[in-house]
C-alpha cells in the first residue's frame, strides 16, 4: 500500500497520515502477562490517560462512519504520520479496511457525550449531532479541538488471540 506516495502537509491542522506498516506480520509469539485477566489488563491501562478522539471516515455506500478512539498517536512530524487501532469486531471494520481517507477528530473535554455515543456499536451516530463534510467529503465533527485528514499509508494486522 502506498506505492512511493509521499505524505503531504495541508492546510491548518490537516495531515495526510497513516497507519503502520507490513501487510503479512511476521508471528509474534504469546505475550506473557503476569494477570491472566483481560478485565484487570484493562483496568490497568485505564491509568494511562490519553485524549479521545472521534475517527470518520464514509461507508462503501456513501454513509458516514465514525468511532471513538484512544489509541491515536502521533508518529512523526516529518513526514506527518499518525497512528491508530481498530479493533477486528469494530462494525465499522469494513468501511476502514475499504477506504483510503479519514478524519480524525479530537474530542474537546466537553464532547463526553460524543465520545459516548460513538463507543456504541453500530447504528447512526451521527443522528443530531451537528458535523460537515470536508472537501473530500469525510465527516467532520463541530466543535473538537483539531481535525487530521489521513490517508492510508500503510496497514498491519495484529492477531488479538
Ligand atoms: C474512550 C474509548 C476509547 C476507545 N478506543 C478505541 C480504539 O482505539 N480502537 C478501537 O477499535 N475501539 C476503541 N474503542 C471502542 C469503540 O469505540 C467501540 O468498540 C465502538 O463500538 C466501535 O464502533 P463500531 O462497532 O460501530 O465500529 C474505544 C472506546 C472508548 C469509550
């Protein structure tokens, strides 16, 4: 993926991004975790505080797709590359995997109920809630922080079992 395309600065805070590389991961052998509890893994993690943002992107048919995300980060500056994950039982798994755009919105501290309603799996999310289509037609959420329009760099799948 990607074929020598180049990332390019845009306008503001508009960035061509990406995901990271290598489409066939090599096998990585079991973590070893000293709690054999995802829930207490979880709980755990909870402790790192991080933003949350909201990732759209469009459907094969035209509909607008979003989820909240935490798992953004920044990668580099140069070239502009960012990071995110998808969880495989994501049901807006597909819509990613076929697309080649999207936008990433930043959820400011007030936006509780957006990051809420975009953590609900499936359905339309975007029923009231107040968005716009950028120029490339990617939803773009009112009132966040920042917005990146990425296009894929690359993809990896990572095995969760
Ligand atoms: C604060 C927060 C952060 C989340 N971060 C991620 C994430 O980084 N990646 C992910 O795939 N799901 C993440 N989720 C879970 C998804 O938002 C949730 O699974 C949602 O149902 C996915 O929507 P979909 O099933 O309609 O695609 C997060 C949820 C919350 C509340």
């Amino acid at each position: 993926m990607g074929g020598g395309r180049q990332p390019q600065a845009r306008v503001g805070a508009r960035l061509i991004g990406a995901m990271l590389p290598a489409p066939d991961p090599p096998t990585i052998p079991p973590v070893q975790s000293r709690s054999d509890s995802a829930l207490e893994l979880r709980k755990a993690l909870g402790q790192f505080a991080t933003g949350v943002t909201v990732v759209t992107t469009r459907a094969a048919d035209g509909s607008p797709v979003g989820l909240t995300v935490n798992s953004f980060t920044s990668v580099s500056l140069e070239p502009p590359l960012m990071l995110w994950c998808l969880g495989r039982d994501a049901a807006s798994f597909d819509a990613f995997r076929l697309s080649e755009r999207h936008l990433i919105n930043v959820l400011a501290a007030e936006q509780l109920d957006i990051a809420k309603r975009f953590a609900a799996r499936g359905g339309d999310k975007f029923a009231g809630v107040q968005w716009s289509a950028t120029d490339t037609g990617l939803p773009r959420l009112a009132g966040c922080t920042a917005w990146f329009e990425c296009a894929i760099r690359s993809r990896t799948r990572r095995a969760t079992t």
